[in-house]
C-alpha cells in the first residue's frame, strides 16, 4: 500500500531544509524517517570545510547517538574521556562525568568528514539533497512563508522552491531569517574563533584541552580570549581560539596574528609552527545565548546557529544545533499530521519546547560570558579556582551542560536550580 502524498498542487516538498550542516542534515533525518518528504538545500557540495574545533563534549555525542550514528572509534571517531584545564601554572585533568542522560566520553572527528555523514545519513533516510543550492530568501505570501528563492548549479541559476514549512539552518549568516526581518540581538553575546591544522606528536590524547590564559611570550603579554588544542589522531592537531564579544578585544583584534603570538609561545617540539602548518588560518563567528528570536513565525522555524543556539559558556554549537534540529524535526512532524490552525498551534509549540531546553542555561550563560570579559575576573577566578578541583568539577558540568536535571547528585541540582532561578534578559 502507497501512502498518499500530503504535498499540495505546486509544491516542491512538505518541508524545505536550508543548509546540510549538522543542524539541517539531523533535522532532515528525523523528518524524513517519520516519513515526510524533505527537501535539503546545501549551497556548497560535499565534501566541504567549515571552521571548528571538531571535538564533541559527551553532550554532542548523545545527539550522534539517537540519530543513530555508529560512534564507536572503530568507526572513525577519536574518543576522549575529558578536558585538560591550562591556566594560572595549574594543568587539571577532568574526566566527563557519569551521568545517565549523557555518554561518560566526547569525540573528535574532523568537520568536513562529519557534515558529509550526517547529510549521507539524511539522504538514506529518504531526504532530497541539492548542492550547489544557495538559497537566497524566503517566499512570503499573506504574511506566511511558502518556499523560498534561491540560485543553483555553476551557473547560478535562479530557481524557486516551496513548501508549507521552512526551516532555517543556514547557519550564522541567517539569511532567510533576515529576509523575513527576524534581526538578532545585539545585547547577548558573540564569539569569534580562529583555528587551524598543525602536523604534531600530540595527535592523540585522551583529553580535550583548554587554555584558560594565552600568553605572548615574546612580550610577556596576557591575550584575550582563551585557547584549546584537539588532538585528530590522524597525525594533526586543532589548534585555534576563542574571544568573547563581551572582551574589549572583540572586533578590534586582528585574530590570526592573534593566533600566532600564542602558538610562537608554546613548546617548539608540539609542532605549532609555521613550516608544519597543514592549511591555512579560519575563522568563524559564534552566534551565542539565543540572540536571534522568534524561533518560530509564520511557516519559518529557526534551529542551530541561524538561532543563536552557541553556548555561551564554551562555544560548543554542533551539540546544540543537532538538539534544537530534533525538537524542531518532532514539532513539524506533529505539526503536519493536523490541518489548518490545528498545524499552526503544533508549530507555535516550537520556540517554547526551545525555551525549556535550553532557555535557562543560557540566560546563565549570558551573564557568565559578561563576567569573564572583564581580564581582573578571569584571572582570579583562574588563580583561585584551578586549584581545587572539587569545584572545577562543578565548573566543568556546568560549562559543558553535563549534567542530571532530574536524579542528579548535589552538583546537578545546584546548576539546576541556577538555570531556574535566572531571571529573563
């Protein structure tokens, strides 16, 4: 027996996807698996680079997993079992908690390997992917989004596209968001990161790390901003760094000489060096604490870093993207399986389903990112904090959103009570 289409005279989908990074290809993925037909528009064609850490906190993995991502390191993943603290003369191990919501290791696996699986992973579910599709604007009609525009093929021809639903992955640039006049805020804050490959011994390591304080040794200059280190296990190392807007350094630094000043400071035998450099410097913006709102208007869902969905207390954003991708993908699949306002009231649900994820511990974050943008508190809370390691512990869930919101020990209920007790921006 043939399920009969839902898809109405003139459209080309039940639902559009824009952009296959890991917040489009997730979404896509369920989408399709409820058995809807989804239509993925990716501007650029697999395999493609983007700028990352390409490490996944115990938080990213659990999304890997419910997609059904086999993440075993038999299957190409780097494990690692938790993050090396660097700051302050104190070097801490912490391994990821154990937790029952979330898997007690992280992994690394390079972006342009990563994105491509998980858009194969759409594409076998059933999804329609286009390449070379860059989308440039939504089609509105009676106030609600209908499809959008966009230009395909090397000859960038202009093509339009429709469907009843849209969702938004389109990452930072938040194109068709802004198309629709859905502008972000200005008050929650923005990272930039800046990384690149570097052939190393420290290829492999269990941990992740992370420096607190980057110093220019040349000039016996504290930086802004803070640093990490990703081992590949492929014979590289990620190396890159991170400023908050929040820091006075933000928008008036030039980020890769940045890069370069800390890096000429490390250990000459880790390899940070020019001559060992596999590819060039990139940089990113992070969209951070929910700073694009509504999530959800008229026929327009907004999910991953087209919503601002960053954490703010580290930077994590694939994690987060693919989170925010399955909560938008159930919420459509409900949303479609109703008619008329029935529909409307199902998709109306999405934001607030948003919200109670994630909205408290962002709103914690946002004020912790304020804290640390001033240098005086960053270096007490580094000088006096690093040392006892039974709060780093408690830092560490918390930076890393790792922990129990229900049958947690006494740290998960502290974080949890704060996320709640945080008042709205």
């Amino acid at each position: 027996m043939t399920t009969p289409s839902r898809r109405q005279a003139g459209e080309d989908a039940e639902v559009i996807v824009v952009g296959a990074g890991p917040a489009g290809s997730t979404a896509a993925t369920y989408l399709a698996r409820a058995g809807l037909d989804v239509l993925l528009l990716e501007k650029s064609v697999f395999p493609r680079e983007k700028v990352c850490g390409d490490g996944l906190t115990p938080r990213g993995v659990k999304q890997l997993v419910d997609l059904g991502i086999d993440t075993r390191e038999e299957a190409g993943w780097l494990h690692n079992r938790g993050l090396r603290v660097v700051g302050g003369g104190v070097t801490l191990e912490l391994d990821w908690p154990d937790l029952a919501t979330f898997p007690p290791y992280g992994v690394v696996r390079p972006r342009q390997d990563f994105d491509e699986l998980l858009a194969k992973t759409a594409q076998q579910a059933g999804a329609r992917l286009f390449e070379q599709t860059t989308v440039t604007g939504a089609i509105t009609e009676n106030g609600r989004v209908v499809g959008v525009t966009a230009k395909t093929g090397p000859d960038k021809r202009e093509v339009t596209y429709r469907a009843p639903v849209v969702i938004g992955c389109d990452g930072v640039s938040a194109r068709l968001a802004l198309s629709v006049g859905l502008q972000k805020d200005d008050a929650k804050p923005m990272g930039v990161a800046v990384r690149r490959y570097y052939a190393s011994p420290r290829t492999k390591d269990d941990y992740l790390e992370s420096h607190l304080e980057l110093w220019d040794r040349a000039n016996d200059v504290l930086l802004p901003g803070y640093g990490w280190i990703f081992g590949m296990g492929d014979g590289t190392v990620n190396v890159g760094l991170g400023i908050l807007s929040t820091s006075k350094a933000y928008g008036t630094t030039d980020y890769r000489a940045l890069l370069r000043s800390w890096l000429d400071g490390t250990p000459e035998e880790w390899g940070f060096r020019e001559e060992n450099a596999t590819g060039r410097i990139g940089g990113a913006a992070l969209p951070m604490g929910l700073n694009r709102k509504p999530h959800y208007r008229d026929g327009l869902l907004l999910v991953g870093d087209a919503g601002g969905m960053v954490n703010p207390f580290n930077g994590e954003g694939i994690g987060y993207a693919m989170e925010s991708a399955r909560i938008a993908a159930e919420t459509v699949v409900q949303a479609m399986s109703r008619t008329n306002w029935g529909r409307e009231r199902a998709l109306q649900g999405y934001p607030v389903r948003i919200e109670q994820a994630l909205g408290g511990y962002y709103r914690l974050g946002n004020v912790f990112s304020r804290l640390i943008g001033h240098p005086t508190v960053m270096r007490t809370a580094t000088k006096y904090g690093l040392p006892r390691k039974t709060l780093m512990k408690l830092v560490l869930k918390l930076l890393a959103g790792l922990y129990d919101p229900k049958d947690g020990d006494s740290f998960d209920r502290i974080i949890t009570a704060a996320t709640k007790l945080t008042p709205s921006a």
